[in-house]
C-alpha cells in the first residue's frame, strides 16, 4: 500500500494511450491497491493508471458518499450510451479548477474485474460521469479538452 505521485496537466503521460492488461500479476495488484489509497488520500471518485503514470488500462471509481464501495475496471468498454448530462467536472491532475461537460446520462461498461472476471458495470448520473471521464484519461484526454465555457477556480460560481 502506498500512495503516488498524481501527473498533474501538462505531463506529457496523460496525453499517451494506456495499453490493455493481459494478466492479473503481483506488480498489476499492488498497482490497483495503490491506485485505490492514492484516490482516497485525494478524495476523488476516480482515478485512472496513466494518473499516477502508468500506461495501463485500469481504472479506479467509488461515488459512494462513505467512499467504501470501491470498483475495479480492466480494460473497460462502454458498450452502450444514452440520454445526455451536462454538469461540473474536475480532475486530481487538474487541481483546484472545474467546467462544465456534457456526457452520456447512462453508461453500460464492459471491464474485468481485480479477479480478471468479466463484469458490466451499469451507471447513471455521477457514476456514468464518472466511468465517461476516467475512460477518456486511457485515451490520453483530459476533461479540459471538453469543458463548455471557461475552466473555472473552485469556489468560483458557476
Ligand atoms: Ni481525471
């Protein structure tokens, strides 16, 4: 267990591709645990690998309100999107900003699980915001890229 170094925009590993994860290895596990203590130290709901600059495709999301309902995607997928949010977004690598981003309203997800099992993750609101926007970080995208208007400081008004 230990926590990482979050890449912060302008790091050239954000704007790389990740590569998919063929095996669940000792190396992969510990990355996954360290993933999940760095995204609760910072208090985020989701954290992707290429944040704490590994290339892998393995993504990390709790939007539960006791942030104890932690879920693990391997190689995720959307399979099926519909309906359309538009609302604030911000990012660990984007400190202290936020924008407004329109997403799908509702997200099938098809991923392996920390087990290499295969699961679907089925998400509305915040939790389909949230696969959208960790997804895009294994492309090499950064919510900045989408933001409706100007990128705002916290505690700015909306
Ligand atoms: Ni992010």
């Amino acid at each position: 267990m230990a926590i990482r170094k979050i890449r912060v925009e302008g790091d050239p590993i954000l704007y790389k591709t990740s590569k998919e994860v063929s095996a669940m290895t000792n190396r992969n596990r510990e990355l996954i645990e360290d993933m999940l203590d760095t995204m609760y130290e910072a208090n985020g709901v989701g954290l992707a690998a290429p944040q704490i600059g590994v290339l892998k495709r393995i993504v990390v999301i709790d939007v539960s309100e006791e942030g104890n309902e932690p879920m693990v995607l391997i190689n995720p997928v959307i399979v099926e999107k519909d309906g359309e949010q538009t609302g604030s977004e911000g990012c660990l690598s984007v400190p202290g900003k936020h924008g407004i981003v329109t997403r799908a309203e509702h997200v099938i997800c098809s991923a392996l699980d920390e087990n290499m099992k295969e699961r679907k993750i089925e998400g509305t609101g915040l939790l389909a915001r949230a696969i959208q926007h960790e997804l895009d970080h294994l492309e090499g995208v950064i919510y900045t890229s989408k933001v409706e208007g100007d990128l705002m400081e916290n505690g700015e008004e909306d």
